[in-house]
C-alpha cells in the first residue's frame, strides 16, 4: 500500500504503536477508506524501538504522525519500571488468566483520551485501536464493553457529543485470532517485516516475553515466517 490519497476522504485517528496489532488497525482504517491521522504516544516505555517502527511505517505510507510524549512516574509496570522483571517463557494457556505485571495502569484511558481530544480538534469521525480480546495477555482495557464504554464517554463528554455527531471507536480486531490478525495484516498489504511486538529493545525479538510468544504463536498457526525473525532487511518502494 502506497501513500495515501487523503481527497474526500472521512478522517480517523489511529493509535499506533508500531507493533504487530496496531499497524494492522491503522491499514484497516486505509481499507475502509478512511485518511489516518496517526498518533504515537510515547509513555516512558523502557525502549523506543516500537516508535520507531511507528515512524518508518507513517514515513512510508506519508502520512500524519503525531508522536505525544507522556509522563506516567508512578511506574507499576514492567514496561515501564526497570525494577519489575518482565515475565518470561510463560505457558501460553495461563496468559490471559491473570492481569501480568506489563500491565500499564489505565494505559488505553490515556491514549484513548488522547486520541479523543484528537479526533474533535480534527472533526475526525473514528479512532481505530488494535485492541485483542483473543490471543492477548488479559488485559481489561482490550475487551468491547470497556471500548463500548468509552465510546459513551466521549458522547457525553465532548462538544461534539453535545452536538449529536458521534466518534466511533472501531477496533477492527478485537475478535481476531493473532493468526487470524496476521492473515489480514498480509492480504491489506500491512509491512510486517517492520513492526515490533518485543517487549524489549534491541535488534532482534526475545523470544520469551508474552508479547513474543504471542506473536510467534500467531505465525505459526498462519503458516507463514515471521520476517522480524529472520534478520533480512526488507526494501520497499
């Protein structure tokens, strides 16, 4: 998928993170014939490596990039807090029965708010997100009724709401497999040689964070490689 023709075209704030999910989300929004606005938001992860994905993705496509840099000290996350360990080499079977400590405290109210404040200084009509309900890690701010939810919010909450126009939150894979998610991502064209799910930084993935294990599950169960595991440079046009 090429630079976006932006003419006459409705527009959508899309979260990206620069991972497998979110880079999905945003060419779904492309495909539903949407102009993106994207919206990176750096929280004072403990590596930037996904913002920088983020930054090659929106530089291919030429799109709008906004890269809001946050402050979140009261840590309580691996993501976050070099003091927490990440787990590692969890059983897949036990991801999504407990809350990990990657969990980020009310990260998607954040970014989501944001994404709000975003979309009505832009009379944008959607915000795309890559939430998961499926193959994810529990978290209570990737399920539909937390985004129905907070889709009401912003009715009740916004000018535009007041007004009787709608921003509708579209989370185009929250009842996707992440091979389901990985089939998608190839058919609309999606550069998956370029996103990074690891929760750690460094030229190569870990293999053993649940982000990673969750990623190369998906793979497998798609059939196909994971180019960010093959250590090619891939050159697009």
């Amino acid at each position: 998928m090429d630079a976006v023709n932006n003419s006459k075209k409705s527009l959508a704030v899309c979260l990206l993170s620069g991972g497998l999910d979110s880079t999905t989300a945003l060419y779904s929004a492309i495909h539903e014939g949407f102009h993106p606005l994207a919206l990176t938001i750096d929280y004072g992860q403990l590596h930037k490596r996904e913002i920088d994905s983020a930054k090659k993705i929106c530089g291919h496509l030429k799109i709008e990039h906004e890269i809001l840099s946050i402050n979140l000290p009261w840590g309580s996350s691996s993501l976050v807090d070099p003091k927490i360990p990440l787990p590692e080499n969890r059983s897949l079977n036990d991801l999504a029965k407990e809350i990990p400590n990657t969990y980020v405290p009310a990260r998607n109210t954040i970014f989501l708010s944001f994404a709000a404040s975003m979309a009505e200084a832009n009379q944008a009509q959607a915000i795309f997100i890559g939430a998961n309900a499926l193959d994810y890690s529990g978290y209570p701010d990737c399920r539909p009724e937390y985004l129905h939810s907070f889709e009401e919010l912003i009715k009740q909450g916004t000018k535009l709401g007041a007004e009787g126009k709608k921003i509708e939150i579209k989370a185009p894979l929250i009842h996707l497999t992440k091979s389901q998610i990985i089939k998608l991502a190839l058919k609309l064209g999606a550069p998956l040689e370029w996103t990074w799910s690891c929760y750690k930084g460094g030229e190569y993935p870990c293999k053993v964070c649940d982000s990673c294990l969750l990623r190369q599950k998906g793979f497998e169960e798609a059939g196909v490689q994971d180019p960010a595991l093959q250590g090619a440079q891939y050159q697009r046009k």
